[in-house]
C-alpha cells in the first residue's frame, strides 16, 4: 500500500489562490497603513497665512465647519469674486450637504456620484476642506469605505512634463503605495482629488486627447487626468475636483455626477472662527463689534472667506490693545495697510542680513503682483520670475508671499510661490502703481501707448484715477475691481500718512479728489451693471464721499421719492445691500415700479427671498 504525505500531495489551486489573495490584501493593508501614516503628518497642522512663519494649530482645533450646498445655481458669474459675494446670499433653496457625505447617496433612488465638482471663491476653504477630509478618512473618522486617498494639487502637477504613466504619477508622489500591483488598483476603493482647478496651467483638452484605459500606458498628464475624469482609467474610482467658479467650465458637464459649493462662513460660523482665533471671549467680541459696525459692513460680507477672517483677526488683534477705537480700520484699504505693516514687523524680528529696505522689498513684491496680475496668474514658479525678485528675501515676507514645497513627494520638488489671497496680490499691485506714479509720474496701468510723458493734466493723481476707473470698468470679468478700491483708498491721506510714518514710502502731495469723485459720480449715473455702479459705491466710500447716500437718505425722510435719480436709486440699492438686516422680503411699493428704477434695484432683488 502507498501512502502519501500531505506534503507530497500536489498543490491544490483553491490553497494556492487563497495564499495569493492573502498575499494581495497584506501588501494592501501594509501600503494603506504607509500612506495613511504619510498623509496624517501632512494633514495634522492647519496653517493660517504660510507655513514659513510656523503659525500652524492642530486642524481638530481650529477647523470651523464650512457652509456647503449641493447643486449648482447655473448662474455664470464673470464679475470679481469679492464684488460678486458683496451682491449675493445664498439661496434657500439650496441644500446644505456635510463634507463627509459628498460621496454619499443623499435619497434611496440615486447612486452614489463618483465625479464631484466643489466649487468656491478664492481663500473660501476648499483646500482646508480637502485637508479635513483625507485627515478623517486617515485617523478612521470617516470615509471608511474607501481604501486609497491621492490628494494632488493642480499647482504642483503642472510642474509634470514629461509623460509618464498613472502608476508612476501616483509613485512620484506617494512612494508608500509604490509596491502596489496594477490588479492592486483595480481592485481597490480609491478617490483621486485634484485641487485647485483654476491654478492649472493645463488644457485639458477632453475632445482630442487619445483614450487611455490602462493605468501602465505612458501618457502624457493631460491625457491622464482627462481620462481619469472620464472615468476611462480605472472607471470604478472616485474624483473629487475643486476649482473656484470661473475655471469650473473646464470640466464638460456631463463628466460631473454631482456639483457643490463651499459658501464659506455664515454669521454664526465667523464668530466660532473668531473665538477660536482669538481665544480672549472679550477682545474676540470687540473684534465681531467693529466689523458688524455699519461703516465696515461690507467688510464683515467678506468674512464669509476664511481667509479674510485670519487678516481680520491678525490686524484688529495686533491694534486693539494700542490703538483707540476710532482708529481702528474702517475700510478695505486701512485693514489690508495695517496688515502689510504688521507682516513687515514680524519679518523685521527675523535674523536675516539685508541692505534692502522694507520700501525696495515691497515693491519688489508689487511689481510681481503687478505683472502676474496682468497674466491672471495667482501661482508663479521660478521659471516665471526669472531675476525680478530674490526669492529668498520674498520668502521671508512669510505673511504676504507664500512658499510652498512638498519634500518627500516624487522627483519634482521645485519652489512654488503664490500670495496668501487674491486680494493680497491687488492690493500690493495698487501699491506699486501708485507708489511708482508718486516717485516718478510714470502710469504703469495698462494702455495703448507704451507710457506716458509728464503733462500738467496727466502729473495729476485724479489722472491715474480716471485710467483706473476705466480699465476696471472696461474688463467684464472684474479682474480689476478690487485693485481700482486699493489704488483709491491708499491715495488717501491716513493710509499714505501710515505708509510713510512705517515703512517710508514717499507721500502724494496733499490734494484735492473732487475730480475723482465726480467722475465716479458721472459714471454711476450712466452705468447699467449693476455689480461695477455697487462696486463704484464702494469706492466713493475708500475716497469717503457719502454725497451720494446722504442726499438719498434726505429725500427718504422728506417721502418725495420722486426727485431721486437713477444714480440715487443705485445708492438705495447699496445702503440695502451694507444693511445688517437680512432681506427676507423686499417691499417695493415703498419705492416705485418703474422698469428704470427695478434695473438699478435689481442687486436688491437678487438677495431678497421675496419682493411684493
């Protein structure tokens, strides 16, 4: 009789294929449990301003939750974003959705969408949210069901030139996954979140690119991201995309499951920001007092953006102990002035050697914001600023220009470089030009002419106004809306009285800006958009003209209504709009139905829930 071992017995394939997929889902858990290790060490900090200062808080501290709704409003906004939310409320209607729940089905009859679009203005939260989500998913919070998070940047993936393939895409920047298989992804929960849409230097071109379905295939970035977006390459993974409005119409529609938008802070989110912020309850209220205060009223809107918050707080912290109360800023400019100053102090406690003075650095700075403006760039990469600014004192300027640079990941570990906020590069941009038309008359604003020569008109600073008036007026995306508010604001003597007493710019000499004004004032009567005549208002208010507003306010006391013109109807309009009471409904019998007067009230109408 023959007897056989069990260990001579020959391989059963059931044993062998339980091995494999043991085998399979160790190295899984073993690359998951790498990557989650790598993405909590980045996603543990929540950094306010950059990282080079260090002013980072642990992120389950000082994260605010964010207002967001799911849907779209289909409303194509081509008006500047800050101008845009001071002429905007959020819908009732729109559906409040939980960060965590994007991916989730929301009703038992729709699948769960694998494509979202989180759209939202400049500094409003996206990449915090982005943040916040991959630090549940690592620490087992949330979003258990999905076995891979890669989180991209736009700003760093424009850096790829070479073509490549999404395994090694993936490996260049998550070498923890690098030992996965490519049967691996296939059969693995992932989601691929790509933020920052709108710093993407990248045509994401979905009609000509070739189709690609395998993720070895080498192609090039753009062909890889189009694919995956498709849903081509690995069709049963997630992407989450985020962009801010404008730059969302890259992404056809019919490759988005689902569309939502971070709103920002509502007024109860603020003052919890605020609070924590601050951590003194008393100075935190003195803070919400003055902006909730109707001179700063639209200053307040704008803390709807996290970002404003931090430069709110950083500013009215820094003064409330040494500056008395009716110092305190009381414009967009006055607020952005103090907090170049403060960012100039921190830099000044440094131990860096320089023969540069702060004037010569910030100009520097100015005139990168300047030109990068113009190009509508908000990133810039070394390549972009060749000799204009040494990068490294730039840097040191952690509070106005950031450095951004991600050390362990992948092969590509060029120095990026972008101001904090939007509004920071305009303001600096304001500064430049007009801190170079002071010294020398020379008008950088863009114009047929190269430049032009001294002339006893155009030596005038109204001269420069004007210019600005008209550029801002003539883009019809806003591009220049909210520089024309910085250039207005700091010509006026308590901000140039600030800029010389501290960091010694020259002073413009004491004049007149009755021109200036009455050229707004002109402009606003024969203006029919009524986002710049609303903007306009606001830069009667840097110039501190309420003539306008005063003569309304006369008329509505006296009830003869019918002597307002239609400027003094856009005036209505922009006293309804920096009220603090919310416009659930809007009476209009108070006023008159003219087509001429509905057109100027129309922002008004907008925001209201009901007009009667």
């Amino acid at each position: 009789m023959l007897y056989v071992s069990v260990s001579d017995r020959p391989p059963n394939r059931t044993d062998e294929t339980t091995d494999a997929s043991t085998k399979t889902k160790g190295n899984i858990q073993k690359c998951q449990a790498d990557l989650k290790s790598y993405l909590e060490s980045q996603t543990l900090d929540l950094f306010q301003g950059t990282q080079e200062d260090g002013s980072s808080t642990l992120l389950h501290k000082m994260y605010t939750e964010l207002y967001i709704t799911e849907g779209d409003s289909q409303e194509v906004n081509s008006e500047h974003e800050v101008v845009e939310l001071e002429c905007k409320r959020s819908s009732s209607e729109q559906k409040k959705i939980n960060l965590d729940d994007i991916f989730k089905s929301l009703s038992n009859e729709e699948n769960p969408p694998q494509r979202v679009l989180t759209k939202g203005n400049a500094g409003i939260g996206k990449t915090v949210a982005v943040q916040k989500f991959t630090h549940d998913w690592v620490t087992g919070t949330a979003n258990q069901t999905t076995d891979f998070i890669f989180p991209f940047t736009f700003r760093e993936l424009n850096l790829i030139k070479d073509k490549m393939s999404l395994k090694e895409l993936i490996g260049h920047y998550f070498k923890e996954v690098r030992d996965l298989e490519t049967s691996d992804y296939d059969s693995s929960s992932i989601l691929f979140i790509l933020d920052g849409l709108d710093e993407s230097r990248l045509p994401l071109d979905f009609e000509k690119n070739e189709t690609c379905r395998s993720i070895t295939d080498t192609r090039t970035l753009d062909c890889l991201l189009t694919n995956l977006i498709k849903g081509k390459l690995l069709h049963k993974a997630s992407v989450w995309i985020t962009s801010r409005p404008a730059a969302a119409t890259k992404i056809p529609t019919e490759f988005i499951h689902r569309v939502t938008e971070v709103q920002g802070f509502d007024d109860e989110q603020k003052e919890e920001y605020f609070q924590k912020k601050v951590h003194d309850k008393d100075k935190a209220q003195k803070i919400l007092n003055h902006l909730q205060s109707k001179p700063l009223r639209s200053l307040y809107i704008m803390c709807h953006i996290p970002l404003f918050c931090w430069i709110s707080a950083t500013v009215l912290q820094s003064l409330l102990t040494e500056t008395p109360e009716g110092d305190l800023p009381k414009t967009v400019t006055e607020l952005y002035t103090h907090f170049l100053i403060i960012q100039t102090k921190l830099k000044n406690k440094k131990d860096y050697q320089n023969d540069e003075t702060d004037k010569d650095v910030i100009m520097k700075l100015g005139k990168l914001a300047f030109e990068q403006l113009q190009k509508g760039n908000l990133v810039f990469y070394e390549d972009d600023l060749k000799s204009q600014i040494d990068l490294t004192e730039a840097a040191v300027y952690s509070g106005v220009c950031t450095q951004i640079i991600r050390k362990e990941a992948g092969l590509h570990k060029q120095v990026m470089y972008s101001f904090i906020h939007l509004t920071v590069q305009e303001f600096l941009a304001a500064l430049y030009v007009l801190e170079t038309f002071i010294d020398s008359g020379k008008n950088l604003l863009p114009n047929k002419k190269s430049w032009w020569h001294l002339s006893p008109e155009k030596s005038q600073l109204s001269f420069l106004h004007k210019k600005a008036v008209d550029l801002a007026l003539g883009d019809d995306h806003g591009r220049w809306d909210l520089f024309l508010r910085f250039l207005l604001g700091l010509s006026q003597e308590k901000n140039q009285e600030l800029l010389q007493r501290e960091l010694k710019f020259k002073r413009r000499c004491p004049g007149n800006d009755q021109n200036t004004i009455s050229y707004i004032h002109k402009k606003i009567k024969n203006l029919s958009n009524d986002n710049k005549v609303i903007n306009l208002f606001h830069c009667l208010n840097e110039l501190g003209d309420q003539s306008l507003l005063e003569q309304v306010q006369q008329y509505q006391n006296s009830g003869d209504v019918g002597e307002i013109s239609p400027a003094h109807w856009s005036a209505v309009a922009f006293l309804l709009l920096s009220s603090d009471e919310d416009l659930d409904v809007f009476d209009l019998k108070k006023y008159s139905r003219s087509d001429k007067v509905l057109e100027r009230l129309l922002p008004v109408l907008k925001m209201s829930k009901t007009a009667s």
